[in-house]
C-alpha cells in the first residue's frame, strides 16, 4: 500500500515523476542530502519497500 501512495506521490522506481508532488517538494529543497527524509522516501519507491522498510530506516 505505502508503495502505491510513494508512487502516487511521483516517487516512483525510476526516480522522481516530473509534475509531481515529489518534484515540487525536490525543487523547494535543492540537492538532496543522503539520509534525508526526502531520499528515504526516494529509495523506497525505487525499491517498492513497503512501511518495514520505512521504519528500519527511521530508527537505523
């Protein structure tokens, strides 16, 4: 399901949709800092991971 919303959202397996959501938060960030809540969410809808995955990271 979290995949699906991801995807929904534009991050999706191969990047960041352009017109989407995501596009927009990505051009109000800039550069993307490893870690980030923003790359988090990137690597789990390019990896389709679900909300395990999700929170391994955030308490990693």
């Amino acid at each position: 399901m979290m995949s699906i919303i991801l995807s929904i959202l534009g991050w999706a397996a191969a990047g960041v949709r352009a017109g989407s959501i995501a596009a927009f938060l990505h051009s109000l960030i800039g550069n993307v800092v490893s870690g980030s809540w923003f790359a988090i969410l990137q690597s789990l809808g390019a990896t389709g991971a679900g909300l395990p995955a999700l929170l391994a990271r955030m308490l990693a």
